[in-house]
C-alpha cells in the first residue's frame, strides 16, 4: 500500500490506535492492530454462502440466497470495544474501514456476484440524528468504496421504535422490529439482487423484517452481509 506524504504526517501528529487493544497503528493498518486481526474469531461461511450457520436462521422465513459474517462474535470477547465503538460510541470510521476490509476478503470468493444493489438496515430518523450516522451504511460504503455497487439508502425506511434495544448483550429483540420497517420504493428494487447489510446479527429478526418487506417488489432476491454474528 503506497501511503501520501500527508497520511504519515498526520499518523505522527495524531496516531491512530488500535480499537481492540489500543496499541499504536501502522501507517498501512487500520481499525485493528496486525495482532488483533489475526486473532479475530473470523467464520468461513463464505466457504458455502449458500448453506452455513448463519443463512439457516432464515430458512423458512424468507428465500435467502447468500449469507455470511465476517467474524463470531461473544458478549466477553475482545470485539466487543470493536462492536460498541461502532454502535455507540461515536466511530462511524470504524464501520467504514471493516466494510472494506471483509469486502476485500469476499471479493475473491465471488461472493458478490451477481447482487445488483446494497441496502442498510435502517434507523428512525430520529436515532440516526441522534448518534450522527448509521452504523450500517457506514459498512455498506466501505463496499462499495471495493466492490462500486450501488447503496440503496431510500427503499427502506424504519417508522417505528419501541422502546431500548441497547440492553447489555441484547442487541435485537423480536417483538420490536416486525412491523417497523417499510418498503417506500419498490421500483427501484424489482427483479435486483439485494444485499442486506447489518453490523451485528444476533436473533436474525431484523433482517427478517427487512427482507420480508423488500420482498414485497417483485422478483427481489436476498443475500445478508454483516459484519459480526454472535454466537450460540
Ligand atoms: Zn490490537
């Protein structure tokens, strides 16, 4: 990676650090240390996109096509200061930069063959504006920043919030997201390959709702892309 006289020059006034273990980064690294990389619980569902344990939580719900998560994630393991930085703490940089390093990884697969769009899993309005931005578009344009598939930010909206999902170790519930999101332009979406895009995927009931409404235009097919399942 060839790095600009300016990239090293504001590494040495400000130095990045990791967000695992908070150790100095290189100049050529971001978000994790080469340490911290190396010991991401990282799955191979990409192995079989079609079949693996994340794309059987939604066998029977929706047609899903291809499904996979970059690493596994535990309430008490380390990616636990990755995953809070990026939802709560204020680093939209961080879903960005992991977006386009799994897109790096899964390029070489072909794991984005054939998909004609990327949707993210909305906020409400009102939670975007109050956090600054939403952590899953941020993965979603470290995408296309490697892949340049277009990002389809206006075809979901979420209308309604019940309540906290931000319970300690909870990050979705069941009950609050069935009827929350809306499809508001289905023709945008008829007959494409929609890659949904999640930053951490628990229960698998957001994506569900999601899905269920873009599968509402026609001929809509469905493949999943988050950044972390957690594990069971
Ligand atoms: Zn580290």
């Amino acid at each position: 990676m060839k790095l600009s006289f300016w990239t090293k020059l504001f590494d040495f006034i400000s130095p990045r650090l990791c967000v695992i273990c908070g150790n100095r980064l290189l100049p050529s690294q971001s978000v994790l240390c080469s340490h911290c990389m190396m010991h991401l619980p990282l799955t191979d569902h990409y192995l079989s996109p079609l079949d693996n344990p994340l794309a059987r939580l939604f066998w029977g719900l929706f047609p899903i096509e291809k499904a996979s998560a970059l690493f596994f994630y535990e309430p008490k393991a380390d990616t636990k200061e990755l995953i809070y930085d990026l939802k709560y703490r204020g680093y939209p940089e961080i879903g960005q930069e992991m977006g386009a390093l799994m897109a790096r990884r899964y390029q070489k697969t072909g794991f984005f063959d054939g998909i004609d769009a990327i949707v993210p899993v909305p906020l409400t309005r009102w939670r975007q504006w109050k956090r600054g931005y939403n952590p899953s578009a941020m993965i979603a344009h470290g995408i296309r920043e490697v892949t340049g598939l277009p990002i389809l930010k206006k075809v979901l909206v979420r209308t309604a919030f019940h309540g906290s999902q931000t319970k300690k170790g909870v990050w979705e519930r069941k009950e609050n997201v069935s009827d929350v999101f809306r499809l508001v332009h289905p023709e945008q979406i008829t007959g494409k390959h929609i890659l949904l895009i999640d930053d951490i995927i628990t229960t698998g009931a957001t994506i569900t709702a999601c899905a269920e409404e873009l599968c509402k235009a026609e001929g809509v097919r469905i493949s999943v892309l988050a950044l972390a399942q957690t594990k069971t």
